[in-house]
C-alpha cells in the first residue's frame, strides 16, 4: 500500500456488522502507513461522540478520525472529502 492512503468506515451497519474483520483491517491499513477516518450520521453531541469513541475501542478499532455527521448538510459543510458540491473519492 503507497503511504498515505485513506480507508473510510461507516459504523453502523459496517463495523458494527463484522467488527473483528475491521479490527484487523484498520490495524493493518495503519501499520502500513494509511489512515483510517471513521464516519457515522450519529449526532455529534459530545456525549454521542464519547460513545462512538468507547464503543470503538471495545471493537479494537484503531483509526485517526471519527467524523459524526447527523445530517448531509453537515456533511456537507465538516467533511474534508467533500468539495465541488460533491463527495470527492481519493487522498
């Protein structure tokens, strides 16, 4: 894997479905020099994102970011993949 790369992972549904393989998958990606960002339309008050937080450590997920985006507005206006009116895929 060319350093550098970016893994996106919803948690419900995703990780919550399989997480022992997402355990082992963000451990890895990050081992080799990716990141790993976690996304959820979770709301971000602060005592959801402390949830987020402990319930992915219970899973053993390792990662750099956990971005909660409770509306696609939001998304729209946090999230760093998203320019040109469009969710843009890559680095």
């Amino acid at each position: 894997m060319k350093d550098g790369f970016t893994l996106g992972l919803d948690m419900d549904g995703v990780i919550t479905a399989s997480s022992d393989f997402f355990a082992f998958l963000s451990s890895q990606w990050r081992n080799n020099g990716g990141r790993v960002h976690i996304v959820s339309s979770r709301s971000d008050r602060p005592d959801v994102i402390q949830a987020c937080r402990e319930e992915l450590s219970s899973f053993w997920i390792s990662y750099d970011y956990l971005l909660l985006l409770p509306s696609i507005e939001a998304a729209q206006v946090r999230c760093p993949l998203y320019t040109k009116g469009r969710f843009q895929l890559g680095r």
